[in-house]
C-alpha cells in the first residue's frame, strides 16, 4: 500500500490512480527504472504491526495530501485531514496504535528519509522496476 502524488503508467500501460492505493507488485505505478527501497519493521510484536497494517488498508482511495507536503516544504505545520502523503501515512499508521516511528517527530513531519531513520526499520534489499 501507498500514497502517492501522481498517476504512473503501469509496467503495462494502464494508469495507477493517485491517492493511497494497494499495490501488488512493486513495480505498480512507477515508471521502469525507478529504485524501490524495501525495509521490514522489526522490534514490534506482530499485533502491532497488524493493527498498523489494517490503519493503512482503512486509508485506501483516500487523496493525496498535496497540502501537507508543501507545508512540510515550507516547514508550517498544513495538513489535510483525510488525505495522507507517503511518510506521513506510514508515520500516522504507527502513530495511530501508540507506537511513533520517531519519537521526535509528528506523522506530517516526517520524510521518506526519516522513516528508515526510525529503531523499528531495517533495509532487506534495493530493487529496481
């Protein structure tokens, strides 16, 4: 599952709608060529992880937080309630069930490079569409 700003054409022509959407394959809505870094989460009991995992599905359709992430860029606390950018869902699915990916910072405040920063990441492997 994830959040994402633009439709993509799929590996087969078809086009990836924007917003939170479930993807079977990682190469569903990227372009060939594109780097795909895989990480598990670790040190969270399997409970957690699934409660975190039924927060995302629960996000599915749902829009992309254009908003927030230009208030991210801008460093001001804007963001769509309802809508989610792809750090930011992954942060607040966490969140959600009383365990933050960082400690010290909130779910919108948080970059692609903040996530694997957190004690509960850890890289499996780089893969390219």
């Amino acid at each position: 599952i994830e959040a994402a700003q633009f439709k993509a054409k799929n590996h087969d022509g078809t086009t990836a709608p924007r917003g939170v959407r479930y993807i079977q394959d990682y190469k569903v809505g990227h372009e060939k060529g594109t780097i795909v870094d895989v990480y598990d989460v670790i040190g969270l009991p399997d409970t957690a992880i699934l409660a975190a995992q039924r927060f995302i599905e629960a996000q599915i359709g749902k829009p992309y937080d254009e908003r927030g992430l230009v208030g991210f860029a801008l460093r001001r606390h804007v963001e769509r309630p309802g809508a989610w950018f792809c750090s930011e869902l992954w942060a607040g699915a966490f969140d959600s069930i009383g365990v933050p990916w960082l400690v010290d910072k909130k779910p919108y405040q948080c970059t692609p490079t903040d996530l694997k920063q957190s004690k509960h990441a850890q890289f499996r492997e780089r893969r390219v569409t």
